[in-house]
C-alpha cells in the first residue's frame, strides 16, 4: 500500500529552529559554485534553482544549508569534484516549523531508515525517493517551512552533521532566512 505523504507530512511532529549567533560556526553556511550564484538574475545568494536534490523532486523551489562550515564543505566537496571557483557565505534563520529527521520519533513517523538517507536521489526510473515525497509534501502544505537531515557527505568521512533544505514559497510572516555579511543582511526570505 502506497504511504500518503501528505497526510504524514500534515500529522507529522515538528519543532521551532533558528541560528542566529554571531559565531559563524553556529550559523547555516553553503558553498556553491559561483556560476550558480550568477545564474540568477541579478546574482543571487538565494538562488534556487528548482533542480532535483535530496529534499525535493524537479521544479520545487528551495535552498540547501550546511549546519556550520564544516558540514557545508563536506557537502561542497562531495557534489563538486572538479576545480571550481566558488562561493561560501553565511545565514541566520529563525522558523516556526521544521521537521526534524534526527528526531527518531520523526523518523518512526514516516518509516525511514538509515538507508533513505544514504542511497542515491537520482533514480533512473524517474520515482521518487522517500525524501523526496516528504519534500514534495512540504511544499504542498503552509504550517512546515523546512526539513533538517543528515548529512551523507559528513557520514562519508566519519563525522556527524546536518543539513537544512528550506523551501522558498514557505518561507513568509515572522519567520526568515537572512544572508549575512558580518552584522550586514545582504539578502532575505520573505523580501521586505
């Protein structure tokens, strides 16, 4: 029997999240080639290219973070193997609703294993990964902004870290993400 994501997605425990301190190891941080910063118009730091990742399926609109330098990197390196010129920079958030996939009573809730978090997210068949569906779900709904997750490229090299994928059409009210240089905002969802 086919699982309803939406249902769980809509019944699922989600909890309040923000990073907000001035060291820059507590804030969210991404690298990106910076031909993907440019490829918005005009450059953006908060461009989300509707591309498959391991949140959202093709044309769901959202942006990935690291949580800290380190884990940002890891992802950085395992995604981008040849020599690029890149771009790492640093945001603060502070949102009503997450869902949480450290927590295992989350992870009860929607049947995942280790192995959702691991395994490929680009399926020759075109399915969809379970992630995925979570992440298709999400975008269907308003109360839930953004899923924290595992990060794989940190399990690769024996460490622990998470990542944050939030969803640009969620994102509005009290709840931002701010891109930060120093104690400057460059940029922000929801615009103002």
């Amino acid at each position: 029997m086919a699982k309803n994501w939406q249902k769980l997605v809509e019944t699922a425990p989600a909890r309040a999240y923000q990073r907000k301190a001035k060291d820059k190891s507590q804030l969210l941080a991404r690298y990106v080639p910076d031909s993907a910063f440019k490829k918005g118009t005009p450059p953006t730091y908060l461009y989300a290219s509707g591309d498959l990742g391991r949140c959202n399926p093709q044309g769901v609109f959202c942006v990935y973070f690291g949580e800290g330098p380190e884990t940002a990197r890891a992802e950085f390196d395992a995604y981008c193997k040849k020599p690029l010129t890149e771009l790492g920079y640093y945001a603060r958030t502070q949102l009503k609703a997450i869902l949480d996939l450290e927590d295992p009573a989350t992870r009860r809730h929607f049947g995942l294993t280790e192995k959702d978090f691991t395994r490929s997210y680009t399926l020759k068949s075109g399915d969809l990964i379970p992630l995925q569906e979570i992440g298709l779900a999400v975008s269907r709904q308003s109360r839930i902004t953004a899923i924290r997750f595992p990060s794989n490229a940190m399990q690769k090299v024996g460490k622990v870290g998470y990542n944050l994928v939030v969803f640009q059409d969620l994102v509005a009210g009290s709840d931002f993400l701010e891109i930060m240089d120093g104690s400057k905002p460059l940029e922000r969802w929801p615009k103002v």
